[in-house]
C-alpha cells in the first residue's frame, strides 16, 4: 500500500531544507542518499555499531534508528559540519595527532560520540570516556588510541 | 535495512491519539523513542500499518516531585532519568538503572515509557519500577487507571496496556522512612541487555533495622521477579554482611530461568543470588 509522503523541515550542518519523504525514510539515508552527506556511516542492521552517529538537537543519536519524518523541524549536525573551515574540531585534530584510526570507518561515529560526551562531560576520564564509546564499535584500532585520541581532546583548554 | 513501508502521524494532543487508535486499530503502533519498535521494524519483525509518533505532544516528558510521589513522564529519556538531581538524590538506584541501559545514543533516544510498554525480558526499568512499586497512569479516550507495577507485567513482551490504552506517567511512592535503592546488572557481552539483575529498595527505621525490603531480579523470566524469600529474611533485621549473605541464599527460590544460549539455568540461578547480593550491599552501603 502506498503511504503518503510526509513534510521534513530541518536544518543540517547550518542549512536548511524543506523536503516531503516516504515516513519509512531513515534519518540517516536521508543524510546520505538526499542530502549527499555520505560522511555518516552504515555499519550494522541492529542499531549497534554507532557508525551513523549525528547529533540531533545536541544529542548524539543513532541516525539508522530514527526516521526522517521524526526529525522534522530539528537542528543536525554530521560529520561534515564538525570542523570550523579549514580548522578541525579539536576532537577530529586529536584523532589525527594520537592516531584514533585505522581503517576510518568507525570514525565519523566515534568522532561524534566523543564531540558530544566532551560537550556534556568536560571533564570526562578514561571511564567516562569507555562507558560513552559503549555504542561504538571499531573493528580495526583494538580503542586504545581512540580513547588516548579523546583524552588529548578533553585536555585542549577551551 | 528498510522497514517496510507504512503511514506517519504526529498528532498533537492526546484526544487526536485517541481518535488515531479508534480510526485504525490495531494496524497501528504508537512510536516513543523508536528504540526497540525501529529495529524491529527494520528486520520486518513486525510491520505495522501506520505509526503514531507520540513525540510531539506536549506534557508527556519530565520530572518532578509532587507531595510524596515522583511523577515521570512516559516520555522521558533515558538520559534524562540518569541526568536529574531530583532521581540521583531522591532514587539513585533508579539514575543508576537509566545509566546502564543500552548505550549512550540509545539512552538520548529511548523512553522510560517505551521500555515499560515494550516490556523486554532482558530490560532494565521495569526490574527497578518493580522494586519501586511505581504504579503507571494508563490513559484512553474513556479516562484513566492506575496500574500497579506488580500487575502490570504480564509474561514475555506482554503487559496490562490495553491497545487502545497510553502509558502517560509513571508514579513512584517516595516513603517518609529514609529508603535506600540500587541497581546491580549483568550485562550481556553482546547485546547489553540483562542477563540477570536485581533491584533493591531497603526501608531503614532510626536503629538502622530493615522495615522494609522489596527485592526484585530481572532476567530470570518473562516478567520482573519478586524474590519475597529475601524480603523475608531481610524484614525486621539489622543489615549485618551475614544478614545480607543469608538472604540473598535465597533469591532463586522459586525462580524458573529460561536458559538461553549465554546463560544456562544453573547459572542464572547461581547469577540471581550474587547480584541480588551486590544490589543488597550496594542499597545498605548508600548514606
Ligand atoms: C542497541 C540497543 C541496546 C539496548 N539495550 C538495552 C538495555 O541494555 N536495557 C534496556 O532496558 N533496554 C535496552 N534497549 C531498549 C531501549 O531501552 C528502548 O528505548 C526501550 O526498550 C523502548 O523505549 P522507546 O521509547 O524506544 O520505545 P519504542 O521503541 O518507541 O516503543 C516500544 C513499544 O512500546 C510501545 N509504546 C511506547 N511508548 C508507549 C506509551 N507511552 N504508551 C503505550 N505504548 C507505548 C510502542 O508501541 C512499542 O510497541 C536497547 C536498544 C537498542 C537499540
Ligand atoms: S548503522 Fe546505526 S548503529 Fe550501526
Ligand atoms: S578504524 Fe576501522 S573500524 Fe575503526
């Protein structure tokens, strides 16, 4: 049976758009396949692996598990709106400095978590780190450097 | 992966819902966080016709005390519950159940409502509530009930709620005696849920005795499982480590875990009397 297509007004990275989508559309094709914004990740079919992580209205969330038609009228940022020009976000230059990846698939997740729970949390420690990275799964680095990567980050002043 | 597809509402007030329910029945599902109902939908575990996304009606999330209960919002996160200084100072053992559920972006997204709704074996919340005795204020077009959390649970995914029924509250008593709570979790390595639990909340009289236990595990069966053996031995004693010892003993009294292919019986039920243990030290432990 066809469903009506339902209104999506957000604003993504800054910009907005005005959209109707099919209600079954994820949030985070929509992000990808609508939008062009193939930063953000697919990983898994069961909400575990966190490659998909944005933040919707400040909130780190799992883009795979929300549908578009929810986020209608919210703020999104992904991956791409992270770093302030040519300037990375200081948990992005953390990465790149303790080296937090290997392959980089798990990255835009894990740099959106850390963003978020450093946003939160400034004063967050090893624990607090392991416990927010509990959503994100990385099969290449073994998270040791992901977790020194968002220590260095915690300790920028800001 | 692609749920299949299906017609959206966001309604606005509670009378549109009911209106919504009546229009379609039972093709329709009320969507919270879309936690547990969206992955199942993407492995096509269940395909409801239209989704009513209760997300976008006012006064049905926060928190707050009024008198001697604590009222929460169906909508609540999870995040929100583990967050609020009114839960870590009035219920810790209630902040510290929100804290472990799932993981970070599932606790920004899922609602205390939903996961008593949804009423997963391996949840979290309802082992707390259950522990609580918090009551939920069930809403239809026809007017309200309260249910006991005791009664509410029914067996595996089932609960009281009616399907023309909405979880609006969640009632907690908070007695005038000082009442220490806690939350101890085996989490599954995989997937994070309960593998076994147990919730404690201890009524303590001036000399320090227990006036007052309810004691409750998770993960042994299809709903939140009282373990009255312990209360038993608990009421009327001083919280000695032998006390404590001895009435955990009893936990698996009674208890028929389902094995699973993680956690056979035996271990469950040897899981059952160390964590209901560890939730006992931990309520005795709390100032
Ligand atoms: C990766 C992952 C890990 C998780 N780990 C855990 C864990 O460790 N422990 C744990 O307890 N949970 C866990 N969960 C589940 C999570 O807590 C869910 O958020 C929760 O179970 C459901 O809440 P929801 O708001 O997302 O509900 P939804 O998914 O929106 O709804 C669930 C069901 O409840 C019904 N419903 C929802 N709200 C109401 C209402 N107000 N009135 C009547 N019916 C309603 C819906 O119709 C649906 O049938 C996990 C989820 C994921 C994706
Ligand atoms: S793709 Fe979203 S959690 Fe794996
Ligand atoms: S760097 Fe390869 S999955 Fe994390």
């Amino acid at each position: 049976m066809e469903h009506p297509a339902r209104p999506v007004n957000v604003t993504v990275n800054g910009t907005s758009h005005a959209t109707e989508v099919e209600p079954r559309l994820l949030l985070v094709h929509f992000l990808r396949e609508n939008l062009g914004l193939t930063g953000t990740h697919v990983g898994c079919d069961t909400s575990q692996c966190g490659a998909c992580t944005v933040h919707l209205n400040g909130a780190a969330v799992k883009s795979c598990t929300v549908l578009a038609v929810q986020a209608d009228g919210a703020e999104i940022t992904t991956i791409e709106g992270l770093a302030d020009g040519a300037t990375l976000h200081p948990v992005q230059a953390a990465f790149q400095e303790e080296h937090g990846l290997q392959c980089g698939f798990c990255t835009p997740g894990m740099v959106m978590t850390a963003a978020y729970l450093l946003e939160t949390r400034p004063d967050a420690d090893d624990e607090a780190i392991k416990h927010a990275l509990e959503g994100n799964l990385c099969r290449c680095t073994g998270y040791v450097n992901i977790v020194k990567a968002i220590r260095t980050a915690a300790q920028q002043p800001r | 992966m692609h749920p299949a597809s299906f017609g959206y509402e966001a309604p606005a007030s509670l009378e549109e819902v009911f209106g919504l329910l009546r229009q379609h029945g039972e093709d329709a599902k009320l969507l919270a966080g879309g936690h547990s109902l969206l992955p199942a939908m993407k492995l096509r575990l269940t395909q409801p016709e239209v989704l009513i996304d209760l997300g976008r009606i006012p006064g049905l999330s926060g928190i707050r005390q009024d008198g001697d209960t604590l009222i929460i919002g169906a909508l609540t996160t999870h995040t929100e519950v583990s967050a609020s200084e009114t839960v870590r100072n009035l219920l810790p053992g209630l902040a510290d159940t929100a804290s472990v559920i799932g993981d970070l972006q599932v606790r920004n997204r899922g609602t205390m409502g939903g996961s008593v709704a949804h009423a997963d074996p391996g949840a979290d919340l309802p082992v707390t509530l259950t522990a609580l005795n918090a009551s939920f204020m069930l809403t239809s077009a026809e007017g309200g009930r309260t249910v006991a959390a005791d009664d509410f649970f029914v067996d595996f995914f089932t609960t009281a709620l009616e399907p023309h029924e909405i979880l609006t509250a969640i009632h907690i008593p908070l007695p005038a005696a000082p009442t220490r709570t806690s939350y101890a979790k085996l989490p599954h390595p995989a997937s994070g849920y309960v593998v076994v639990s147990a919730a404690a909340a201890l009524t303590l009289d001036g000399s320090g005795a227990c006036t007052g236990a309810r004691v409750v595990l998770g993960g042994v069966g299809g709903t939140p499982h009282r373990a009255t053996g312990t209360e038993t031995a608990l009421n009327g004693q001083a919280l000695t480590p032998e006390v404590i010892a001895a009435a955990a003993e009893r936990a698996a009294d009674g208890i028929d875990p389902h094995a699973d292919s993680y956690a056979d019986e035996e271990y469950k039920r040897h899981m059952a009397a160390v964590y209901a243990r560890r939730a006992i030290e931990a309520a005795a432990a709390r100032a």
